[in-house]
C-alpha cells in the first residue's frame, strides 16, 4: 500500500501519521513513545522507499537515522515555512501531523537539506568551538570591566590576555579588594582552562578534518585560516546544491533584511539546526572574530565571501590562479555601498564566477 507518512516530534514522543494515498483516509495515529530502535521497529512493517515528513526540530538526528535503518527516506521539513504554509489557526499535534502529509499530497512539503552523519558529527567539533570561544570572550570582557570598576589603566599590550602581559595582568589584580582579587583569579582560571580546552578542539580538527580545494579558495581571503575555513565548509556543506550565490547568501544568514535595511540579517534560523555564516565568523562579507591580517582595519580592505564560496565551484580553474585573485584595486558592488556601506577588493572573476557572484560586480568610481 502506498501511503504518506508523517511525524510530529517532541521531546518524549512523536506522533505519527499514516495516510493511503488512493483513497486519502487517515490509515492509523499513533503516539510512539521515544526509545532507542522504537521508530525503526514501527516502520519496518511499511513499504521500504516511502517518503517520511519531519520537522527540523531539535531532537531530529536520531530519528532520521532510524528512518534510514527501517528502508525508509527521510524528508526533513522546514517548521516556520511549514506551519505558514498550512495556514491553521488552532494548533495541536494532530492537525499538524496531518497538515504535514497534506502537503506531502499537494507536492508543496518545503524540504531541507539533510547533511550526511559523517558531516553532522564533525560539526560537533566547530560548534563546540564556537560556544568555548564565545564562552573566553564573556570572561575576559567580565575581567576586564571589573578591572576597569578600580581605575586600573588599560594593558599596554596589544593582547591583554597573552603570555607576554600574563606577569603584568597578575600584579594589576593584587592591589584589589580581598573579594574582588580572588574573584578575578577565578575568572583567569577559567579562561585558562577554556584556552586549553579550545586548543585540543584546535588539534582535533586539525587531525580529521581534510583540507578541501573549498576550504584552500576560502584561505584566499584575509583572515581565514585552516579553522575558520573548515568552520564555514562544513555549515556550507555541499555547494553545489545551491543553484546561485543568492541562495547561499540567504541560506548563510548575510542577506540585507530588506531595501532599507542597511544591517546584514543575522537571525539564527531553526529551519535545519545549522549555524549561519553570521554566527560563526561572516556576516556581510566582515570577519566578526579569530585572527585579522593587520591590513583589515575595515570592510574596504576584504572580498566578500559568497564570491569565492560561488566560485568554487568552478573546480576547473587550477588554484594558483585563484591564489591570485586580488588585485589592489578597489571595487563595490552595484547598489552594495548604498545599502549597506560595504567595499571589496577587485577580483579576476571568469564569466561563470562573475554570473555566480552575490550581485554584479563594477569598478569603483
């Protein structure tokens, strides 16, 4: 029997939709309770290759897993797109699993992308990365103002936090309060610890993660090393399931939010627990944190990173060529400056790239 089937994800259970395709009756509803090898076992009594609807919630990983053992295809379901799309006005777990098939029925299901398990375990390690190194930077920023609460003059170094000005950051903790001195020696254990922490992430990445013809073009660009790279490759994923570069400048989260917005969009999206290009270092084009080459005091002095993500995939063109594809000679896009102030550097971009590029590229005046 031909069928749709559909689940509606929580965090103990799901519920789960069954619907013939012939006739459109509702087959079976049931409630399966979360366990290891549950979806498997129920599904194994459908027809292998049928199509499954869930949404991208937070617990999807497993189940999807499953649905692949049982024989089955997961289609993953973008939620926020999905609930407009159904358009009901009361919402409960049986409306919206039988919302799901309709628009299995319809043809309209708005899908997303399912990374491979090898992909979504690696990303585990430059998330994790992530939140350490945001988790570094709440503790010295904390540090910092609490030195700055007793008048302590600002660091002459240039890192305040190095090994170099370790000796001097110590002594400017002594001369406070008894309470406050051993609270900051807390908060500098702490982000030690992190340091080290973030350091064997560092190491491991570097271990497994492989270096892709991607990833060496993405290295091309000021302030992009082998981390960074390897942090936006693997939230990219595949590129080529992107038909232009407008697509993958929305899907990353840098797209203007609209005409008169001048900031770049930076909404964390739940569609497909990926992280945008916003959140882990890109946001329009600027590198928001890790190291900086000394010539990027502003965005006039960078490329934007949806050229050479659209125009790797133009695998053709030998990579000393690509090494070699900025010139001094400063540009903006068309319409770019007005809306959102942002200045590129001129690149050698062949008649394919050029079409792939976020917008049309023209010399500045």
């Amino acid at each position: 029997m031909r069928e749709y089937i559909a689940f509606d994800s929580h965090k103990r259970y799901s519920l789960v939709e069954r619907e013939d395709v012939a006739s459109g009756k509702i087959v079976q509803q049931v409630r399966l309770t979360h366990a290891p090898g549950a979806v498997r076992r129920y599904l194994a009594r459908c027809t292998p290759g049928t199509a499954v609807a869930l949404e991208a919630t937070g617990n999807w990983y497993w189940i999807v897993e499953e649905i692949e053992q049982a024989g089955l295809q997961p289609r993953l379901v973008h939620p926020r797109k999905a609930k407009l799309m159904m358009g009901l006005i009361n919402k409960t777990d049986k409306l919206d699993v039988h919302g799901l098939n309709r628009l299995q029925r319809n043809g309209t299901l708005p899908t997303v992308w399912i990374p491979p398990r090898p992909l979504r375990d690696l990303r585990e390690l430059t998330r994790t990365r992530l939140v350490l190194v945001e988790q570094r930077t709440r503790l010295k920023n904390r540090l910092t103002a609490t030195l700055a609460k007793y008048g302590v003059p600002p660091s002459e170094y240039s890192d305040a936090y190095g090994k170099s000005a370790r000796a001097e950051l110590e002594a400017r903790i002594e001369p406070l309060p008894e309470q406050t001195r051993w609270v900051c020696k807390q908060l500098l254990a702490q982000i030690d610890f992190l340091v080290r922490q973030i350091r064997q992430l560092e190491q491991r990445l570097e271990d497994l993660v492989e270096v892709t013809p991607e990833m060496e073009r993405l290295m091309t660009l000021p302030g992009i090393a082998e981390i960074l790279a390897a942090t936006i490759a693997l939230e990219i994923g595949d590129i080529g399931r992107f038909p232009d570069a407008p697509h993958l400048a929305s899907y990353a989260g840098t797209t203007p939010a609209g005409a008169r917005q001048r900031r770049p969009r930076a909404v964390r999206p739940a569609a497909s627990g990926r992280e945008p290009l916003s959140e882990v270092g890109i946001c329009g084009g600027r590198q928001l944190g890790g190291r900086q080459s000394p010539a990027l005091s502003g965005a006039a002095r960078q490329p934007t990173l949806m050229t050479v993500c659209a125009s790797a995939r133009d695998t053709t063109k030998p990579l000393e060529q690509w090494r070699a594809i900025w010139p001094r000679r400063p540009f903006t896009c068309c319409g770019a400056k007005r809306r959102t102030g942002i200045r590129f550097w001129k690149g050698v971009v062949p008649a394919r790239c050029e079409r792939d590029s976020v917008m049309s590229l023209w010399l500045a005046e």
